[in-house]
C-alpha cells in the first residue's frame, strides 16, 4: 500500500513538473504587450465621402499583441468602422459625410495614444455640358434658347462656345439659336476652361405654321 502511495506521489509530481514545463513554454511564445505607439502611417488625412480607407499603428515591440490596440473616432457621423471589431494594428473605416473627425489608436488599459486628423469631403462630379434637349426644333425667322450649361468639375470660368456647322440654316447669339431657313444641322458646344468638354446639339429649322 505505501508502494502504491509513493508511486502515486510520484507520479504527480512528474504531471506537476510537465505541465509547468509545458505552461512556462506557452508564456514564453505569447506575443508581448505593446509598450509603445511609435506612429500612425497618417498624422492627416483626406477622404472623399462613400470612400472606404484604412490607417496603420506601428508599434514596440513590433511583434506585439495587436489585441491591446483599441481604436475610437471622436464623431462617427463623420467616419464610421467598416466592421465590429475595434481592435488590431490596421483599421478600415468608412467615410460617411463632409466634416473633420480624430480616430485614435490606443494601448489598453494605458494613455499611450497616437491619433490621425480626418477630413471628409463631397465627391467632384465630373464637368460636363448639360442641355435640356439634343434635338431642337426651331421656328423660321425665331430665335429659341438653347439652355446649354456647364456643370460638375472645379473650373472657375464656366462659359461655353457654339460652332453652328451650317450658317445657312441657323445662327447662334449668347446661347440662343435663330432659325434662317428651313432644313437640318446641328451645333457643337465646348467648355471654354476644357475645350475636350463638349455637347452636340441638332437643330432643325421648320416653316412657322
């Protein structure tokens, strides 16, 4: 019986040892708790609204237990998280609306910090001539608007040209189309700031009934 016992003594002591052995291991290959914050991969940034975009924390040790990295936005009107998870070294955000937000990455449970300026701002629409009609019919002897206005883009000088591809037939004044006699041609309106932008417009002349 005392042979059985000591066996058994010694038997756990032996698991006792092992499983030390083995929890010492595991500690050792943990990743350690970052100790510092050293950058964001932007101190500012800009974005355009409906954007997605993503921001980086560098950290020491480099090979850190990204877990302990939290991350916040100071208004999430403005930007948003793409997904639930509020920690990592990376982070993917949505741009929701035009406005100016911080998103900070912290180490959990300390006041180190490091923090990145977002701007948000309306998406440009492309510049491009707008007309009510493509096709205009136009009265002999009338003259008829012909509503052509430059939109979108950033250009200051927004005014257009008309090329009339048969002056015969029609003449245009300040955006008006005159009507000399019967038939068919068309016109071709440029941006003065981007001649590339430009808008046909086909004309025809018809006896006023």
């Amino acid at each position: 019986m005392k042979v059985i016992k000591k066996n058994l003594v010694f038997l756990l002591a032996v698991i006792l040892i092992f499983s030390t052995i083995v929890t010492g291991k595991v500690y050792a290959d943990d990743d350690p708790k970052p100790t510092k914050i050293t950058k964001l991969n932007y101190s500012k940034r800009t974005v355009k609204k409906g954007n997605d975009f993503e921001i980086k924390a560098y950290t020491k040790p480099w090979d850190c237990d990204d877990d302990y990295l939290v991350w916040t936005i100071k208004n999430q009107d403005i930007v948003k998280f793409e997904d639930s998870d509020h920690t990592g070294d990376d982070m993917d955000f949505v741009a929701l609306k035009k406005g100016t937000t911080t998103i900070t990455c912290t180490i959990k449970g300390t006041n180190i910090s490091k923090s990145c300026t977002v701007t948000v701002k309306n998406k440009k629409k492309k510049a491009k001539i707008v007309v009510d009609d493509t096709h205009m019919d136009v009265d002999k002897g009338e003259w008829d608007d012909i509503e052509a206005r430059l939109t979108g883009g950033s250009y200051k000088n927004r005014k257009l040209t008309y090329k009339v591809h048969n002056k015969k037939i029609i003449k245009v004044k300040r955006g008006k189309v005159y009507g000399k006699r019967v038939g068919r041609t068309k016109i071709t309106i440029r941006a003065k700031a981007n001649k590339k932008i430009k808008k046909v417009v086909y004309v025809r002349v018809e006896n006023d009934d």
